[in-house]
C-alpha cells in the first residue's frame, strides 16, 4: 500500500485492522484509537479518496491502495488549509476526535452545510468545541477553490 505518498509493505496477518499497521508497524501514532468498533470516528484515515474507519477495515483490503492519514494531510511547519482553520477557530479542547475529523473533512470539495453534517455523524466529541468546530469546516470550505 502507499502511505501518504510513500510505498509501504507490513508484515502482518491479512485481518489484521489497518489502525494497528499504522500505528504499531508505521509508526503513525496521529491516527488514534477509540472504540474499535467503527463507530467513534478517532480512527479515519482516507483510503482511495474515501475516508474509512481504520479499527474495522482489514490490512487486506488497504493492498495496494493510497492510504492518508493526519501525517500526510500539513505539518507542523505547513498545515493544510484545514488543519489551519481548525487552528484559526480553536476548535479542539482534548484533540482526541480532531484528527479523525480533519481527514472526513479533508475529502469534501465545496460541500454544502448537510454534506459537512453528514461528514460529521460518524464522530463522537464530548468536548464540547461543536461550535468551532463547525466555524473551522465553514472557514476552510469559504477558502476553497
């Protein structure tokens, strides 16, 4: 599989979820676990252009394809333009949730506000930064292209 733009070979067993190669094998620690289920939304990362729960999508089925995880989106230096409205809006508290969130997110083009909440039904935020969380994906969206 390529790893944000990288090819990447695991040696793990074939049902293994892909969080764990990530984490474990990669050493991709952004992408985080939090129920294990795909019911959270902490783990996306995007597969093919898709964003996915990492925690029940087998290693099997990420063979051969382009996987992003939060490693791959900006850096500290660079962010993308998303992780800098998040910034911009101080929308996370704890950060847990964020990640999976920015990659959901990552993968819409010019959504509408519907889009943005459907995005946003797989992921669980106890933190209580809705609101900014919110006012960053409409300041990211306003920006783009």
């Amino acid at each position: 599989m390529r790893v944000n733009g990288a090819s990447r070979q695991v040696q793990s067993e074939p049902g293994t979820p892909l969080i764990y190669a990530l984490r474990n094998d990669l050493g991709l620690k952004g992408t985080r676990f939090g129920c294990g289920t795909g019911h959270c939304g902490a783990c996306t990362v995007v597969m093919d252009g898709r964003a996915v729960q990492s925690c029940d999508t087998p290693l099997w089925a990420a063979a051969g394809k382009e996987i992003t995880t939060i490693e791959g989106l900006g850096t500290a230096a660079t962010p993308h333009a998303l992780q800098q409205a998040f910034l911009d809006e101080q929308a996370a508290q704890c950060g847990y949730c964020i990640n999976g969130i920015l990659m959901s997110v990552s993968t819409l083009e010019k959504p509408t506000e519907e889009e943005i909440l459907k995005a946003l039904e797989r992921h669980l935020c106890r933190c209580g930064t809705h609101v900014r969380i919110l006012r960053a994906i409409k300041r990211y969206v306003a920006g783009q292209p």
